[in-house]
C-alpha cells in the first residue's frame, strides 16, 4: 500500500508547501494567465518634442530660434522689419540654457 499524499499527513485540504511556493513565486493561480516580469530598465531621457520643433543648435553650440511678433498682425510693419524677421535669432543666455536643457532631455 502506498503513503497517503502530505497535503493530507499534514492534517487537512491544505497544499502541500511546494505547490505553494510554485504559485506564489510565477503568480499563476487557478487556471489564470502566467505573468512575465521584464527586469527593471530605466527608462529612457527623451527631449522635449516642443523644443525640439522651436529650437535648433548650430556647430558652434549656440541656439537659434525663431523671430517672435513675426506671423500676424504685419500690415504695419515695415517691409524692412518683416524682412529681418525671416532670419533666425540667437538666444540670450539664460534661454539658451533653459533650451539646452529641454533638448538634452534633462527638462522633464
């Protein structure tokens, strides 16, 4: 004759201690789905996809932007003002670290 199972030596309807663990350790219970557990990454830096439209970073490592005032409201400029608005402008100092550190992805 056979041993009885240990679920039922240990006096009960409990399960045994490694079936236990089994379901505890890949979170799978009663005909539910298995969960996989990627390894934590931390996630990426990503540049502000504001900035990245208004700003741009020339060789040098100035920043340029774009002309402000420059796209309504032109009947009473004058020819040579919205002319000079086509170029782009440098930033100032302070902005152009406030932008540097948007695209660098250090901003959010």
């Amino acid at each position: 004759m056979r041993a009885p199972p240990p679920s039922q030596v240990l006096g009960g309807g409990a399960p045994a201690a490694h079936v236990r663990a089994r379901a505890r350790v890949t979170g799978h219970r009663a005909g539910g789905p298995r969960r996989y557990t990627a390894a934590l990454v931390m996630p990426k830096m990503k540049s502000h996809s504001g900035a990245k439209k208004r700003f741009k970073v020339t060789g040098t490592g100035k920043v340029q932007a774009r002309h402000s005032f420059s796209s309504h409201i032109l009947e009473k400029k004058s020819p040579k003002r919205k002319r000079h608005m086509h170029l782009d402008i440098n930033l100032v100092k302070g902005d152009a670290r406030r932008a540097t550190t948007l695209l660098n992805g250090q901003g959010r």
